[in-house]
C-alpha cells in the first residue's frame, strides 16, 4: 500500500514538472533588455527644459519636429523607448539629426522589465522621452499598471517634454486603441460593429492632462482610417459621464507631426503639403448599439494644417485648413454638406404642359430665388431657423406662389393668411393663422415663438399682436392677384356653397434647413385653400402636422390637403418614424405620405435629416421644389418625375 501510494505521489510530481517545463524553458529564453547609447549620459545641458508633447503620424522622420522636440529638452539627453526597435533610432537622432547631447534607448521584450531600477533611474533623470513605433499592443502588457507608466504621467506633469511616433502617438490618449487581439482594425470593419471586441478600447494607461478626452490615431488618410476613429471614439466614451463634453478624436496623418506646447496649443509640422491632424467631434458619436454598425448622420471633422492652431485639451482650431461633416451609415462613411436648404412651393395638379414656358420658367425662378437668398444666410454660418425664414419671405413675396402676396381668396373673398416656424434645437415653435395685414406672416410666426408665451395665435388678436411688435403692416389689397380672384369666380360658378378646391393647384410655401452647427428648422406659410369658409385652418400652422422640426431627427413642411396631414399628424410621424423605427429619412418620407393618401389626402411634403441629404415626397401630379446646399447651386423640380440633382 505505502509503496504504491508513494509511486503515485512520484508520478504527479513528474507529470507537474513535465507541464511546467515548457513555461520554465520559455522564461528562461526571455530576451533581455536591449540598451544602446550614442553620446555621453553626464555633460551639463545647454539649454532649459520647458515642456510639450510632440505627437507624429507615423511617417519618415520630421526633421523640423524633431527639432522643436529637442529644443524642449534643453537639447541635452533623450532616453528611447520601445518594444520592437534597436539601435537605428539612437543613431539617426544623434548622429543624423543632431545637436542633443546622448541618445540613449532601452529595447523591451517583457513586463518584467518595466521594474528594471536602471532603466527607471534613466527615465527619471531623461531630459526628453521618445516612445518608438511598433506594435503598441506590446506597450499596453509591459508598461500599463507599472513604474513605466508611472514615470511617463510624472515627466510631463514635471514640465518635461514628450514625444511619440505610430504606436508611441496611439498610446497618449486617455483611451487608445489597444489592438490587444494582435491584429490592426479597418474602417470597415470597426464600422460595422463598434461596440465589438475587434475595437479594443483600453484605458487608465497615461494620465496626460493636454490628451484628457482625446483618443488618437497615426498613419492617418482619409477615408482609410477615418471610419475606424469614429468606431474608437464612439467605443470610447460608452458609459462617460453625460456632463463631460464629448470625447475627441484625434488623427495625424504619415508626413505631420503636431508639436503642443505647455499651455496646449499646437502646431503642424509637416514634410507634405497636406499633412494635417484631424479633429472628430465625438459629440456626433453617442448613439451606438451592440452588434449593429455606426449610425451617426452627422460628425464634425476639423483639419489642422501648417497655418492652424489647434488648443488642446478642447480641440478648438483657429484657422483650420477644413470643416467637414462625414455620416456613417451601413460599415462606410461619406462626406455631407456643410449645410442644406430645401423648399417646396405646394403641391397640387400640375402636369406636363399645365404650364406655358415662361410660366414654368417663373416659377423655377421664383424657386430659384428663395434658394440663393435663404443659402445666403447658411453660407455665412447664420442658422437654420434664419434660413428657412428668409427663403419664405421671397417665396410671400412672389404672386405665383400661394402664400403672401398671392394667396387664395375664402369663399367671402378675403385673404386669410396661415404661417408656422419650429426650431430644432429647442423645439420652439410659434405659428399663425387667419391674419390679415401682415406683409410676412413668416415673420409673424416667428414674433409669436421669441416674443409671446405661446404657440399660436389667431385671426384679429394675430393681426393686434403684429401691430404691437412692429411688424411691416400692408392693405389687404397688397395680397390680391387677379389671378386668384379669377380662381375664386370660376369656383363660386362650379363648386356647392360649401366646398373648397379640389385641385388646391396653388399650394402652400415651406423650407427646410441644416445649418453649419448641425441644427435643423422648418417654416411654412399659405393662403389656405380657394373657398375656405367658417374660419377654416389647415395643417400648415400646426406644429406636428404641417409643420415639426427636432434637432438629431428631421425638420419638415408639408402641402395639400391640410385636413389630412392633420388627421395624419404628418410632420410628427416622418420624424417618429426616423427615431423610432429606424427608417432613413426617404424611406420614411415616402411612408408618411402614402399614410396621408390612404385616408383620402393628396399634397407632398420635403424633409431634412442631420446629414443634410433631403427628402421630397409626393402622391400627387407634381410639386413646386428644390434644394442647394454648401458649394453647390439651386437645383429646382416642379413635375412628379423630376429628379434633383444630388
């Protein structure tokens, strides 16, 4: 018994030892640290040490950088670190570049090595750190949660200057993408599943104050690796603190190099005529979901060029070489407009050949008009609820257009003017109806959101309130056209006493619009429809049936038969239907005014997405529209089977 219990004791001991030799061995075989010095370690320096952070791309070496970056170190001695390269690197500083005193770098191949006290006293006593390129995966496992890490917080915050390349740029954030799967994420792919465990987010590395919020990127080109620094930042501020400002992106492309000083700001060096460093708004990136691609309409990207400014930790640029706006949808990205206008001018029967040429050539000029003086405003950076103010005033003005000057007459034969406005970004509203004497009821609608309490207001106290803020006042003479009078004579002959036109051929007027801060505002404004009696209002100066704006979502102004769009809550349900259920903005556009006709309605609506990318649908013969947007020139439809230029 004891002899066989002893042969098993025996055999487990062997076996254990067995399984562990392999590990033994291989700890055995670990490589030591590689250390190379180029320079004498203990002469004086020749100048002061005054701090800054020198963050490159990735590229052939920055020799005006490099420069700035041993300025800071009092051009005394520089201690390389890294995990993959050797001696080449001390030579080319001190023997290539020039003009510090040593050169001296220490080659990691294990986290042990981050406890080594040589190596830590050399840190300490460094005049500048360099952190090489290579695999920054490696740099996560040796150095996070050790004296390393430790040491790199304290030069900086000691007024020290610091400096890092490809890998050694990726790891200063105060999150990075770690590539712990030993791989390198695409855009692609980092698109198609932010969230997933291919993106690997790590943090509580460096504790950098001038990087605080910021995550960064190198061997930066658009379009390239873009894509993939919307996945990390987007990863990276899941669960951040909601009173925190949105984290930022930081990207350098291959020939830059961003040299930050002390107080943050910063500056491009670069060996290329466009080497930039690219500033993501992460405040774009909020809405992610496990498992489903980027879905973000609308991200600000800012270029940092040889000439710009960039402060950090906020990411302020002055002078940037671009502002650009990117959407992520499906795994891809694309550019969008800066800003985006759309109007529409009503909906009704309107045919191929209902129009004389020069008939149709006013309108499109009217269209054409309101187009370039609302751009105008976006162009200029004014907002969106400005823009989409202006482009119906011209649209009042003009007698072809049934709103203003030129609006259909009530079965009394008098004018009775409708107008709504809605901001996006506060979802404040005012609207209008039945008033009488006020040149713009546009400008009306908007008095009654910035002046008064309320929503709406009607008919005679309307008329008062315009008077008492001062608004441009006209006969009510001024709004007649024989045209519509014309139009109200032919109904009385052939319409019952109490029945309104069918045709509604002379529809209401409506804009859209995105501006350059990314906040959406919509407006309408109508005569009604030909034989409208007791007072009759549509949909046009109801907030969520004519008219609905919400920053993130949509803005829209609707046309045609109001009292369907109303029973249909349209405006409302287009943006429910993007925020709700998922649908693009087309897709929910066209549903909603199928959901209109189902019921009876006929007309069209136009709405804006916070891509700028607008939407027009239509269930009837035609609709007076158009659309521009930044860089680009008005573009105008008017029958159902035009198509607006992109």
């Amino acid at each position: 018994m004891l002899r066989a219990l002893v042969g098993k004791i025996w055999l487990f001991f062997l076996l254990c030892g067995l399984a562990l030799a392999p590990a033994a061995a291989k700890e055995s075989k670990q490589k030591p640290v590689e250390h190379y010095v180029f320079g004498k370690l203990n002469t004086p320096i020749p100048g002061p040490v005054s701090g800054g952070l020198l963050l490159m791309g990735g590229g052939d070496r920055n020799i005006d950088a490099m420069k700035w970056f041993f300025g800071k170190a009092g051009n005394g001695h520089i201690v390389i670190i890294s995990a993959s390269y050797g001696e080449e690197m001390g030579k080319e500083f001190f023997d290539e570049i020039g003009g510090i005193q040593s050169a001296e770098i220490f080659v990691f191949h294990a986290r042990t090595q981050s406890y080594d006290k040589k190596i830590l006293d050399r840190l300490r006593k460094a005049d500048g750190i360099f952190i090489a390129g290579g695999d920054q995966a490696r740099y996560v496992r040796y150095w996070r949660g050790t004296p390393v890490a430790e040491i790199l917080d304290a030069h900086v915050a000691g007024g020290k200057p610091l400096a890092g390349t490809s890998a050694g740029l990726a790891m200063q954030g105060e999150k990075l993408y770690g590539a712990m799967d030993d791989g390198s994420i695409k855009s692609p792919e980092a698109l198609a599943d932010p969230l997933g465990p291919a993106n690997t987010i790590e943090d509580n590395f460096l504790h950098l104050a001038l990087l605080k919020g910021i995550v960064t990127d190198t061997h930066f080109k658009e379009r390239e690796r873009l894509g993939r620094l919307f996945a990390f930042v987007a990863k990276a501020q899941v669960g951040r603190d909601p009173a925190l400002p949105a984290m930022l992106g930081l990207g350098v492309d291959e020939s830059a190099a961003l040299a930050v000083e002390p107080d943050g700001r910063g500056r491009i060096y670069a060996t290329a005529p466009d080497g930039y460093a690219w500033v993501v708004d992460g405040a774009g990136l909020s809405n992610v979901t496990a498992g489903r691609s980027l879905d973000a309409p609308r991200v600000k990207v800012t270029g940092v060029g040889p000439g710009s400014v960039i402060h950090l930790p906020s990411g302020r640029v002055d002078n940037p070489v671009f502002e650009r706006h990117y959407a992520a949808r499906a795994g891809a990205i694309a550019e969008v407009p800066r800003w985006s206008l759309a109007i529409h001018g009503g909906a009704g029967v309107i045919e191929r050949g209902s129009l004389s040429p020069d008939k149709e050539a006013a309108y499109r000029a009217g269209l054409d008009e309101a187009l370039r003086v609302g751009g105008a405003v976006l162009e200029k950076g004014g907002p969106a609820l400005d823009a989409v103010a202006a482009a119906v005033r011209v649209l009042e003005d003009d007698p072809l257009f049934n709103a203003g000057r030129g609006a259909v007459f009530t079965a009394e034969g008098k004018n009775e003017l409708d107008a709504a406005i809605m901001d996006g970004k506060t979802q404040k509203a005012g609207a209008v109806a039945g008033v009488t004497r006020t040149r713009h009821p546009i400008d009306l609608a908007r008095a009654v959101m910035d002046k008064s309490p309320h929503v709406m207001l009607a008919r005679d106290g309307a008329d008062r309130f315009s008077l008492e803020q001062g608004l441009e006042q006209v006969d009510p003479a001024w709004f007649r056209t024989e045209e519509r009078w014309q139009a109200l004579l032919k109904w009385r002959q052939k319409q019952p006493q109490a029945a309104i036109d069918p045709t509604h051929l002379f529809g209401t007027v409506g804009a859209v619009a995105l501006d350059a801060e990314g906040h959406l505002a919509a407006a309408t404004s109508t005569g009604g429809m030909t034989g409208k009696r007791w007072g009759r209002i549509g949909d046009s100066p109801i907030i969520g049936a004519g008219t609905y704006a919400k920053d993130g979502q949509c803005a829209v102004s609707a046309t045609g038969s109001g009292e369907y769009f109303i029973r249909e809550s349209a405006a409302r349900q287009l943006c429910d239907r993007v925020a709700w259920r998922g649908e693009s903005l087309k897709e929910a556009a066209q549903a909603t005014i199928m959901a209109v006709g189902a019921i009876g309605g006929d007309g069209g609506l136009i709405a804006m997405g916070p891509d700028g990318d607008p939407a027009f649908a239509i269930n009837d013969l035609g609709m007076y529209r158009g659309r521009m947007s930044a860089g680009g020139t008005p573009q105008t439809a008017i029958f159902a089977d035009e198509k607006l230029a992109d």
